[in-house]
C-alpha cells in the first residue's frame, strides 16, 4: 500500500474537538455488505509514518459490478479531511444500485500515487411487511 | 496463522449491533493533568486476521514505562480482552502513569508475534478558572 498504512470503510468518522479519530460502524477490508440504494459512508486511510506532510491530493473512482467507471464528474461526490496520519474521504450520497462488488479506488500523492482499493457489495434489498395495529 | 495487522489505542470501542466496530477518540498521546495519576480505562482495538474461528488465540499485553520497565495488570478486573471476528478490543483499566515520556503498549499472539504501539504522555499545565460575571 505505499504510504498508507490501512484502510477500511465506517458508516461515519470524523475528528473530535481534540482532533482524535473517531470511527463508526468499521468493517473490515473489502467486506462491507450494503443494500442497492443511495449510501452516505466514509473511507478512512492511515498514512505511514514516510507520507510526512506530503500533499496527497486525492483522486477517487468508482468501479460498477459491470466495470463502469465513475468519478468526481460523473456523480461521485466527495469531501475529504486530513489531520496528522489520517485521511477521511466522505462520501455523501453514493449511488450504489447494481447488484455485485463496486470497488472504490483512490489514488493518493503526487510523486509516487498510492493506490487503494476498497470493495462494497450490494445485495438486493428484502422489504419487509410490517402490519401495524393500533388505535388512538 | 493468525496475525495483527495494526494496532489502535483509543478511549473508547465497541461492536454495534452488526458486529462492526466502533472507536471513539483513537489516541496518539496523552495529556494528563498531572503525576501520578490512574487512568480509568483506554482500550486498545487490534485488527486481527487470517484467525480461523473457534481456534483459541494466546495473548499478552504489557505496558513498558519511559523509564523501561514493563508492566501489567495489577488486577484481574483490570483487564478485559473481548474478541470479534476481526478484531481483538482490550480493555485496561486504572493504569498508573507516573512519568513523563514514551509508554509502549504491547500485544502478543502467541510468542513469535508482538504488535507494539508507543504513546507519549505529557503533563499540560491546568488551564486558569475563567471568571464568569
């Protein structure tokens, strides 16, 4: 992985007022299971002790079930937070409707770019019927 | 054969109801008011893989002092090591801090594996009480 340590996927992560790491709902590398929907998730990298203060400018793509790609400019919308070694990519609303494996790719540094794959399955979504009784 | 792939110190971490892990205020130092001081709980969350299931893991932690000394639980109430599919999440409580600089924090899986993670610790000084009117 270059300059990163390890990565994973979370529900949700940010930075406390103190600036410490905080992870919600991690799964492990490559084996985050999903419904087909619209997704909000977070991608969280550990840069290496060598990244230093290099510029990462990063760049993440997404690849379908089918092998479609798509980018910041075709719907993948991003925001991304770097405090000491660690990188948040957030993602607010990603599309993810096809059944199968999407990976994510993100490419990190300028110099020599890391690249990270992080992999989401997408099953079908069971509704459930619910029967509500009740009186008011 | 099972192994760590890295080592996280935190205040808090826990599995939520789909078994995935939550870490709350992943820690790289520590700022403590003053010396001595007992710490009341950091948890240590390490991701553990190619462990099979039902197969038992041999573990060890230890603290090692600025000054090298090692050290461990002082209770058995002091230590809770609870362990996910992926992940081991341990639990130390009351740690006594008695010195400035560089405390290692280590973990071992069975006696050819150690996984080590150092946090410094520091003395801030205490903020002055702001006057409220």
């Amino acid at each position: 992985m270059g300059i990163v340590d390890w990565a994973l996927t979370c529900d949700f992560a940010y930075f406390d007022p103190t600036g410490r790491l905080c992870v919600i709902g991690a799964d492990a590398n490559g084996a985050r299971r999903v419904t087909s929907g619209t997704h909000r998730m977070t991608l969280v990298a550990h840069l290496g002790a060598e990244c230093g203060d290099q510029h990462l400018d990063p760049v993440l793509a997404l690849r379908s079930p089918k092998g479609e790609w798509r980018a910041h400019d075709d719907g993948v919308r991003f925001t991304r937070e770097r405090r000491g070694h660690c990188l948040l990519v957030h993602l607010p609303d990603v599309v993810l409707t096809e059944v199968g494996t999407y990976t994510f790719e993100l490419a990190l540094g300028t110099k020599d770019p890391t690249l990270l794959e992080l992999s989401v399955v997408v099953h079908e979504a069971r509704h459930q019927r619910v029967h509500l009784h009740g009186a008011y | 054969m099972a192994r760590i792939e890295w080592m996280l110190p935190c205040e808090l971490a826990y599995f939520d109801r789909h078994a995935r892990i939550c870490m709350v205020g992943v820690t790289t130092q520590l700022l403590l008011p003053s010396l001595p001081m007992e710490m009341r709980q950091l948890m240590l969350v390490a991701r553990l893989v190619d462990h099979r299931p039902g197969h038992a893991l041999d573990l060890g932690v230890a603290i090692r002092t600025p000054g090298g000394e090692w050290i461990g639980p002082s209770a058995d109430d002091n230590i809770h090591v609870e362990v996910g599919s992926e992940y081991i999440l341990i639990t130390l409580r009351d740690l006594p801090f008695a010195q400035e600089g560089v405390y290692r924090f280590g973990l071992h899986l069975a006696p050819e594996q150690f996984v080590a993670v150092d946090i410094p610790l520091f003395v801030m000084a205490s903020a002055k009480p702001v006057e409220c009117h």
